[in-house]
DNA sequence: TTGCGGTGAACAAACGATTGCTCTATGTTA
DNA sequence: TAACATAGAGCAATCGTTTGTTCACCGCAA
C-alpha cells in the first residue's frame, strides 16, 4: 500500500505540508537541515510517490493524453500512436487510447468519458468533416488536435499531409507510365482525405486531359476489406483499369489479394499506388508505390501542439502539413530500383 | 467549462450532497418530487458528469487500466490491445497504453507512473523471467494479470498458451514433412516464450530421434530484423537447414526477406512456420504456416480477470494457457490447401 | 524592557465529489 | 395534548495534495 503524506508527516514528527514542500522542493521553504534531512531519508526510503489523482485534483491537470483513432491494429494509426507518446513520455504524460471503429457514437462516448476524467489534452484522428463531436471539442476548453483527417475547413489544430498534392502525386505517376484507364479506390466523401485525394485524382486526370470516367471511382473506404470489394467491381468493368491508385495502403492491400485471386499480375496487368506509406507497404510482393507521409512525426508533432496549448493555455488553430512525397516501388512499374520522386520533405506551414 | 456539483446545488436551492444522490440515484434518498424533477433537469440541461478525478480521490478508483507491452507497432500487441479494450470499455474503464521497446528501465519507469496515477489495474505483456518490475507489482497491491511472457514460475495471474505445446506442433509439423535439418530462429532465454518453445522444438526433435545440432538454433529475438540476421547466420552454414521454426511470426517475416534477396523458394528450398498467426501472416506470399494462439481472446480474457480482481478484491494467481493449433498454409507446404491441425481450440485451465 | 526581524514550522482552505448522520418541520397516534 | 414517526433535506467529514498565511520563538538592538 503507498504511503501517504499524512503517515510521513507522523513518522517524522513535522506537519503534512512540510513534507511536502520538501518533497516538491519548493524554495520558499524555510528550513533546518537536520529536519529536512531527516524528511528527505524518510521520502528515500519510503520511495514516496504523491497520489496522483488527489495531486490531479488540486492542481488541475491530470498529466494524461487520449488518443482516439479508428483502430489501431490498422499499422498507420499503431504508428502515430507510437509518435505521440514518444513525445509526450518525455514529458511525464502517458497516453489513453481509444479505439471506435470509425464508429460516430463511441468516438461521442469515449470523449465524454475522457471529459468526465479531465485529460489534459486530446488528439483525434478519426474525426469525419461536419463533425458532431468535432464541435463539441471545441467547446470544451480541453486543447485538442485533429491528425490526418480535418473536420470544418481550417478552424481546428490540426497536424497531417497535403492530400491533393499526394493523390496528385500518385495520379501523374500512373500517368507518367502510360496509363490512361486509372481507376481510384475512394475513400467516403464524409471524411477529408477521402474528398482531398479524390480532389487530387481528378485533378491530375483532367491537367493530362484524361476524361474522367464515372466507373473508374470505386468507394473502398480505408480498409483491406473496403478496397477487395472495390476491386471486383473495377475488374468486373467492361473495359477495367489498367492501374489504380487506392485511397490507403491498406486498400491496395486489399486490390493485391484480389488482383493475386484473378491471376493478375502486378504491375504488368495491374498497377497500383497506395497512400501513407506504412511499413506493410514495402514488404508487399512486389513492394507497393504509395504516397508516403511521416507517420511518426504526424504523432510527436501532434503531441508537442497539444503540450503546447497545455503549458501556454491558448488554443490557436494552428496547421502543420507536410509535403507527401512519392516512393516508387514494384507495383506500378516492373523493373523499378525504389526511388523517391516529388517534392521533397520539407514541412510547409500552410495547407 | 464543465459544471461542479456546487454550482447545480446553488441553482437548484439545495445542497450538493442531495444533487449528488440525485445524480447516483441514491436509493436511500427521499426526496419531493418536484425537487427531484428541477434537479434532474438542470443535470440534463448541463449535462452534467461528475469530475472523474474528484470522484477517483474519494472513492479510490480511476476506471482506468493499464496496459504494458513492447512496442505497438507490432501487430500481435495491436490485436492484443484491441481485445483488452474490447474488454474493459463495456465496463466503464478506459486504457491506459505504455510502450518500452523491451527496456526493462522503461518499464520500470512506467510502472511507477501507473501506481502513482492508481491505475485500477495492469495488464503487462513485456516481462522477463525473473524480473524485478513484477516482484514490485507484487507488493504494491494493484490487480495484474501478465499476457503471453510469465516471470517467475507459476505465481502471477497468467493468460497464455503452451508454448512448449505449440513449438512442438510447429517442429513435429516439419518433421512429417521429411524435414531433418530443421532451424529454430530462436527467443531470449530470458523470456518465457522463448525458453518454452525452444523447449518445444528440441523435444520434438528428440521424439523423433533425430540430434540436435546447435549450430541450427540461432537467437533472433522476436522481431524482424533479428529474425533477418539469425535467417542470414542460418544459409551460412556448410549444411544450412531445409526448415526452420520461427519463435514468433515477425521473426518468420524477417526470414522471408532473407530468403527471397538470397533467392530461395519458400517451401521448396526453405520451409518456414512461425507463431501466433498475426494476419499479416495469412497475407504474405506463400502464406505463412504458423501456430495460431487466439490473440485477441488473450486481451478480453486479461481485462476479465483483472476487473475480476478489482471487483472482488481477491488476488488469486489464476492462470489460463489455451491450447495452440497448427495453421498450415504455403511456407511449408507447397500445395497447401489451407487446413488446421492439432488440437482443438478448448481452453485447458491448467498449464 | 520593549520592539523587531528572522527562523522554522504549523494552520487552514481549497480541489470536487460521496455518504453517514443530524436536524426541522409536519402529520399521526395514543 | 404529548409523544413520536416520517418526510425532506442539510451538515460535515473524508479522500491526499498544494500553497498562501499565520504563528511561536529566539536573538538582538534600542
């Protein structure tokens, strides 16, 4: 059982707060040595920790994160995860996370109930545009961050990549190599990577003056099993792409399982390019093109904006998007030594 | 900013104590009627939650539990995870999530926090035999329950499988298969799984009769780039093996990447199966032959009986080691049609 | 002797809930 | 009419810290 600082107090014959001042060394404590000596043995010996939740209550703040993602046996948000509490352990913060399954209504309750708890600080990456739950946030004076999905335009801390540069990106690779018949694997238009990389994907077709065609677009969703469903259906065309560009990795991954099943081969029939670049990614036979993002840095960079709201108490809406770049890998062109095109790394600090 | 029990009781004319029993439905309160219905609409109105810390200081627990493990990013701990929390939110607590890279230093920091935040329990899947960091758990005296790695023989709560069991179905699996020459890409032996299941591996060898030669057990740890090196030191050999059993999947995944740079057929020149049955083994190509032990239960069975302990204050060292079934798919069987073998999946309660 | 300044601590009020107990009306029974 | 039960609340302690303020004492100077 932890000791309290009422017991260490009786033990060595001074009142609980002197215990504590010595315990938190506060310099405007006047002192003898021999009783603070005495105290400090005492702490050492009994490897005296304060109670953190009655310190929590006192001083108002919990030192404690959440986390609220989709799911996180997804790898991109196992990840970010280990971004953010890489930059928040350092701090004496540790880290709740909160799966939903993309699920509106548990995102709601898990956010209630870490209001209930007073954390000091949220970072959400499963937020859908026109957000609910977004606006709740807001009114809350809890710092938040919004990561990888944003919600209404601009109005939110947000930390994540330039999507309709990246699915641009992806888009002119394919282009590049001749396709003309390039199908996308979309995500739903209710969540902002999903309406941005599709932005992105029309963009580069009509900068190459390649007519969109309608049957080309395929809502997959960001999962494997959204992106196999998604394929059929391209495959299935009359005249079916000969490459596609999916929302996510694990869409694509999705596609490889399907395109495997059909005896196509990629990239030869088939080519593909993903999106976020996870480790998954380059471990794919043949290793899959995607769009890669710094995963990891999306999470200490999001832990560091949150912290700092924490520590100045202001909330400004500040953004911080990265420039994706493009990996070249095996999927979309057969012979490819991996090469990194498109811009290079460099944050840019405005969408 | 969320509303305090004190400013609803000045609203409503009454004392915070009646808002309070209000509020928790507090059967033995009596109460008029009308005072009832002006108080339960204001809690509607502002939506009132008691602050959870408050709450945590006087009634000693947080709803929170903790979760230890290695590293997120590896998909066993992500499955892992979700059954935790699959688990623990039905009941009202949320969890807690702390990586340490299987540093004992890190988990010993962690471990610290967590008491000293009086998390209500502690789920830790990153021991060691003999390891310090559970001799203190053991005397603090917050519910735990240790997942997959044991410490000391027997004394812990304990949710895993018989890895002894599980090696030995893995080995026997090659053996059938004409293998003799069989490889084991082996744990630490400071850690139970890997002492286990190399027990497994050499008793299966020796039930067949066939010598152990020490040259074909290499230590890999258990993730991938260790699991590359010992697959390299492996085909160095004079005599490489023809097989070889992986301590974990992720080591599995490294060896296939040794395999195809050196470019070897999996199974025809090297058969490989791994253990745990993550799904990434299932996705690589061929498929992974593999031991499945049910992840996710793990994660759902330990919240069990850590909300067990917290809700009966009883801390009974109950151990539950499901039984490993043999998964074969393409890495040692060339035209395997997938099928499932050994025993059936019935929990056993004892070791 | 009175007053003063510095030392070395104790005091006490929070933080926001929970809960056993007490208290005051009012209505009922003997 | 006196005693008493009951309804309907309020009171106050408590959980373990933190921190602004007060207090007692001692030595020293006026």
């Amino acid at each position: 059982m932890p000791v309290t600082l009422k017991e260490l107090a009786a033990r060595a014959q001074v009142h609980p707060s002197t215990v504590s001042r010595v315990a938190n060394n506060d310099p405007s404590l006047r002192i003898a040595q021999a009783t603070r000596t005495r105290i400090e043995a005492l702490l050492r010996e009994t490897e005296y920790r304060p109670n953190g939740v009655a310190r929590g209550l006192k001083l108002r703040q919990t030192l404690v994160l959440a986390v609220v993602i989709p799911d996180i046996t997804n790898p991109f948000f196992a990840a970010l995860f280990r971004g953010i509490e890489d930059g928040a352990t350092p701090r004496g913060y540790q880290v709740l996370l909160c799966n939903t399954d993309g699920i509106p209504e548990r995102q709601r309750a898990h956010l209630q109930s870490l209001a209930a708890r007073r954390v000091d600080g949220v970072i959400l990456a499963s937020t859908f545009l026109k957000d609910p739950a977004v606006r709740w946030l807001r009114h809350q004076r809890t710092p938040y961050v919004l990561v990888n999905r944003f919600s209404d335009e601009g109005v939110d801390p947000f930390v994540g990549s330039d999507d309709v540069t990246g699915a641009m990106l992806a888009t002119q690779h394919l282009i590049g190599l001749g396709h003309v018949r390039i199908g996308h694997l979309a995500g739903q238009p209710t969540v902002s990577t999903g309406v941005l990389r599709r932005k992105g994907y029309h963009a580069a077709l009509s900068d190459a003056g390649i007519a969109a065609d309608l049957d080309l677009l395929v809502e997959s969703g960001f999962v494997e099993e959204g992106g196999a469903q998604a394929m059929e259906r391209l495959l299935s065309l009359d005249r079916p792409p000969t490459a596609a560009f999916a929302v996510t990795d694990m869409t694509a991954v999705g596609a490889y399982g399907v395109a495997r099943r059909r005896g196509l081969r990629i990239p030869e029939d088939l080519a593909i390019v993903g999106y976020n670049d996870i480790p998954l990614a380059a471990r794919l036979i043949p290793g899959l093109t995607t769009v890669h993002v710094p995963i990891h840095e999306f999470g200490s960079v999001a832990a560091r904006m949150v912290l700092e709201q924490i520590e100045t108490g202001v909330l400004t809406p500040r953004r911080v998007v990265f420039a994706p770049q493009l990996v070249v890998r095996g999927s979309s062109l057969a012979s490819a030594d991996e090469q990194v095109l498109g811009r290079a790394g460099a944050r840019s600090p405005a969408e």
